[in-house]
C-alpha cells in the first residue's frame, strides 16, 4: 500500500492510496463519520430570552457550532456522571445583550483550553436594547453514530482514472482540446492523461473519440479526500479512524482465538 500526498492541512486532506481496497477505505471513513469522538453542544439552560428565536431553535444552532479542545482531559458522559460536572463536560456561557449581532466568539468557556472552531458564526442578531440572551451551556464527548453535531467532518474517495487506448487515434488534437480541464496532452501513445487525480469522469474525451479511448476506474489505487468542520485536524481525523479498526480487528482476532 502506497500513499501520495497532494493536499495537506487542519482543514483539508487529499491523497492517493495505491494498492488498497474499496471495503478498507469504506470502513476507514465509516469509522471516521461515526466513531470518532469529538466536541460538541449537549445541554442548554436558558435563563433569559427575550430575542425573536425560540429556545429551542437557538439551542440547536449552538449545537452546530464546532468546538475545539483538549478531547483526551474529558471522560466519556456515559463513563462519569452523565455530563455534569467538569470531568467529563466544558462549561460555556452566552450572555449578550442587542442591538448587536452575537457571533460565536462571544461565547465564554470555562476550560482555557476549549475554544470555537470558527469565531464568525453568528448565531443570532438582537435589533433592540430590550433583546437578550442568558444561557449556561454544556458541551461533552460524543461521535456522530449518536448525532451529527459530532461528526468531525467529511470523507470521499473514489477511484483513481485510467486512460486506455483501444485503437488508432486520427483526431488527438481534438480530443485533446476536448477536456475541460486540460488535463491531456500528445504522448508516445497518442494521447497520455495529465494529473489524472484531477480528472472528474467527465467522459467528453471519450465521446470526441468515439470509444477509441476509454476511461477506466482503478479497483486498486483510489483518490481520498478529507475535510474537517473544525473540531479535530483532518490527518488527526484519520489516524483515530484507523486505530479504532485496528482495535475491533484485535478484539475479533482475541474472540475467535478463545472458540
């Protein structure tokens, strides 16, 4: 198996996996959407709001906010006392008063190692000195089998083109103006795909040619992508992925041992 980075950041992952499978990348990104443990909203004492959205609909756009943190200091809700105290949950309270537009860095946590993801969220704008908002939230370890909110972000792969020749080209220099994208070229073949990992399928190629070239899809070599919502880092992402497979393999492993 054989990894080429093209992208790389907090925000954004893109690779090329070579010599993989189609049912070991899906489990890595299934594991990655609902098992990853992230942070986010769970409760919401409202203690004053006098603004024009409804408790529950403003408890909900606090939910969705990204929430960054130290994720190894807190104990799972389910393991401590459900989310009450300051073991397994991170204190945040929201007081503004309008006019004014409340964004999400206006929120305050009690954990000086907790923080949005993103601090131009808004979450709700006040048109009058006689709206605000008063509220004592909570936010706790969760992953997204149990909610959205939880879900770090995004991951996709597909499979890498290649570019089969089936007979004698007579138009190369049509097809090749044909893909939007430029990405072929005149090669000892004819017609070589450049940066294939760019290639969207589009197919406009091989109409122009009129199936004298084809492009296949690889069973083998597949292009991911990774995007975070901001919560944990998109390589973070995929190593937590990884390593709970890793540890329901050695479970199955240590059970069907014992039979």
């Amino acid at each position: 198996m054989n990894l080429e980075l093209l992208e790389s950041n907090n925000e954004n992952l893109k690779f090329v996996l070579k010599g993989s499978n189609e049912a070991f990348l899906n489990a890595i990104r299934r594991n990655a959407l609902s098992k990853v443990k992230t942070l986010a909203i769970e409760e919401v004492d409202v203690y004053e709001n006098t603004s024009a959205m409804q408790d529950e609909y403003l408890a909900h756009r606090l939910a969705l906010i990204p929430l960054k943190g130290d994720l190894e200091s807190l104990v799972e809700p389910d393991k401590c006392c459900g989310g009450k105290c300051g073991k397994c949950s991170i204190t945040i309270e929201l007081d503004q008063q309008g006019p004014k537009t409340v964004y999400s860095s206006d929120l305050r946590f009690s954990d000086p190692k907790a923080s949005v993801a993103f601090e131009t969220i808004p979450i709700i704008k006040l048109k009058s000195e006689f709206q605000r908002v008063r509220m004592e939230i909570r936010a706790v370890l969760g992953s997204g089998k149990e909610h959205a909110k939880w879900t770090p972000g995004i991951v996709a792969y597909s499979q890498f083109p290649e570019l089969e020749i089936l007979g004698k080209i007579e138009n190369a220099g049509e097809i090749i103006k044909s893909c939007p994208k430029g990405l072929l070229s005149e090669g000892s073949k004819g017609i070589e795909l450049k940066e294939p990992q760019k290639c969207d399928l589009c197919n406009e190629c091989v109409e122009k040619s009129e199936g004298i070239i084809r492009i296949n899809k690889s069973d083998s070599d597949f292009i991911v992508r990774v995007e975070s919502h901001g919560s944990i880092a998109t390589k973070d992402m995929l190593l937590q992925s990884t390593a709970i497979l890793t540890e329901e393999a050695d479970e199955l492993q240590k059970k069907l041992e014992k039979k």
